[in-house]
C-alpha cells in the first residue's frame, strides 16, 4: 500500500487544523428544511415533534462527545460549544465537521419514528455543518446571544405569521403584506389587541429555544439514567471517581450573565 507508485496522491490531502486553545463552535442546520417540513407536514409555526427529536439528536452528540460542554437549538439548527483544550480528532477540521454531523444525522433518522410514529420518512434529511474557531468568552456569550436572539426575532415572526392565517383567515401572500415593516412591538400589539395572544406567555420552548446542559446526577440515584442515554449508541467507561453527568434540556435566558455565573464550569476549560 504505502509503497505502491499510486501512493504519491495522498499527498494532495492537505492538512486542516484548528487552532488550539480556542473555542470551538460546532453548528449544523437542516438542509432544505422548508422543503423537508413542508414534506413532512410539520404544524406551524412549529412542531413540537421536531424539535424534540432535534433535542434528542442533539443529546446524542452530547453522550458520545464529553468535550462539548453547552448545546443550543431552535428550528432545524443546533450550536454545540467544544472546549478550548479538546484534542479531539487531533483538531481536524474536517474529520471533526464530517463525523459529528454525520452522528447528529443519522441519530435523527434513528429517532424519527419515536417522534413521528405515523409519518414515514419520504427521503433521507442531511445537515450542513461548519465550525468557527472564537478566541474568548467574549465572543462565545455574544455567539449564543445572537442565536438566542435569532430564536426570538423569528419565533415573534412566525407565530405573528401563522396567527393571522390560521385564525385571522388571511392567505400567506396576505399575511406577509400585513408584517411588511412591522417593528417588534406592532407585532406583539397584533397578537395582543386582535387575538387576545400574549406572546410573553406562550411557551418559553419556543421563545427562548433548547439549551443544553450536563449535569451531575446525585450520587444515590446513579442507577437511574437520563431519557437521553437510555439507548445512546455508545456508552463510554467512566472512572468510578469522576461523577456522572446527565444532559438536560433548558428552555431558558442565556443572554443575561445569572445563566453563565451559574455554571462557569462551561467557559472554563
Ligand atoms: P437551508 O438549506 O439554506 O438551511 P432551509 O429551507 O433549511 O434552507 P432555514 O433558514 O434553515 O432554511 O429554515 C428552516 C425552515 O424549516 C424554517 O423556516 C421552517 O420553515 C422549517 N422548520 C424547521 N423546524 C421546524 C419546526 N420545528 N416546526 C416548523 N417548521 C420548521
Ligand atoms: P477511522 O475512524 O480512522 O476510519 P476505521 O476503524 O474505520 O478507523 P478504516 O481504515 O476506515 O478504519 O478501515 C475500516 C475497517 O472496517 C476495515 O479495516 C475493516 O476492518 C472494517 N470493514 C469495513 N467494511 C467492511 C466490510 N464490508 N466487511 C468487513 N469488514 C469491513
Ligand atoms: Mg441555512
Ligand atoms: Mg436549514
Ligand atoms: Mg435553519
Ligand atoms: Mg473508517
């Protein structure tokens, strides 16, 4: 093999490292997913199925890869944090890209039916996936509030959207007409004074998105397991000293500092 005279091509491959002692962050995203909900008739604004089944994907990835330390998800994306001193995969860039979209993938398709028991897969779904290598905390607190904030600008969006449609008997092309230029707060003064929808009350899932955290399961409750890795494709060995931590599904702030001062544990490695 390596002596052979055709061994001469793998010096094409060029090597693709990230940098170390930075942060890593890992995002994937649904491709064509207008089509795929589309396709699969998913409820608008939005299907609860499907975002826990993206919880559930997302918690997968968690359970296989110890180096990711926070996750955060709305619509058909997921942002996972992998710490600055994570020597996985030598820090290749497209080894690490390439097998954990891949993972997420396909626990999504070995999912789906969990969630979507009577809606048989019409064609197989794909993510996109890419990482950005962030200097500071700096940066990470601003990454994941622009994505929170992201979540919220288009979840105000939508439910204002599909309110008007759904129960306001306006056509899309309508609706769409009715938002044209609308600030934040004439959005949610339609919802208020024509629906009666208060929209800070509707439910945070869908307002502030998933977060993801690891947590330590209590010492005499180690025989339980988390919803999550009752049937992770993998389980490691764990040293009996180190404590075990469980995956947990937030839907809560992460803009303001109370999230972060309360696990500094995330940034700090
Ligand atoms: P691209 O391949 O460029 O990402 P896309 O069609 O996936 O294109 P996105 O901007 O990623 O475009 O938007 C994803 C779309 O998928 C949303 O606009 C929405 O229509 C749909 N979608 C994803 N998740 C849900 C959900 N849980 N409920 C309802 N619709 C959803
Ligand atoms: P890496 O993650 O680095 O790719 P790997 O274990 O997948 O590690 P490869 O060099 O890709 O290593 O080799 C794949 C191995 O999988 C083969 O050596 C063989 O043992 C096994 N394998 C793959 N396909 C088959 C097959 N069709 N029948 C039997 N064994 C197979
Ligand atoms: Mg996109
Ligand atoms: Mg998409
Ligand atoms: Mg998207
Ligand atoms: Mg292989």
């Amino acid at each position: 093999m390596a002596g052979s005279k055709y061994a001469y091509v793998r010096n094409f491959e060029l090597p693709d490292p990230l940098l170390q002692g930075t942060f890593m962050v890992f995002r994937l995203d649904g491709h064509s997913f207008h089509r795929f909900s589309d396709a699969h008739e998913f409820n608008k604004p939005n299907d609860l199925r499907a975002l826990q089944l993206m919880d559930h994907a997302a918690q997968d990835l968690m359970e296989q890869y110890p180096d990711i330390t926070l996750a955060f998800g709305e619509s058909d994306e997921f942002s996972f944090l992998i710490r600055k001193s994570a020597s996985l995969y030598n820090r290749r860039n497209a080894k690490i890209v390439s097998t954990l979209t891949s993972f997420f993938t396909s626990s999504y398709v070995f999912r789906w039916t969990t969630y979507f028991p009577d809606t048989p897969l019409k064609y197989p779904p794909s993510f996109d996936g890419r990482i950005v290598l962030y200097p500071s905390e700096r940066e990470i607190r601003d990454y994941f509030s622009w994505r929170q904030t992201d979540t919220h600008i288009n979840n105000l969006y939508n439910t204002v959207f599909w309110t008007l449609v759904q129960q306001g008997g306006e056509s899309t092309t309508q609706a769409h007409a009715t938002l044209k230029g609308t600030v934040s707060k004439e959005k949610n003064e339609i919802l208020f004074s024509r629906f009666n929808i208060n929209y800070n009350t509707l439910d945070p899932r869908f307002r502030k998105g998933s977060t993801i955290i690891r947590e330590e399961i209590p010492e005499d409750s180690q025989t339980e397991t988390s919803t999550a890795s009752d049937a992770a494709p993998a389980k490691h060995m764990r040293s009996r000293t180190k404590p075990r931590t469980r995956t947990v599904v937030l839907h809560c702030d992460i803009i303001k500092d109370e999230f972060w001062v309360a696990r500094n544990d995330i940034l700090s490695s």
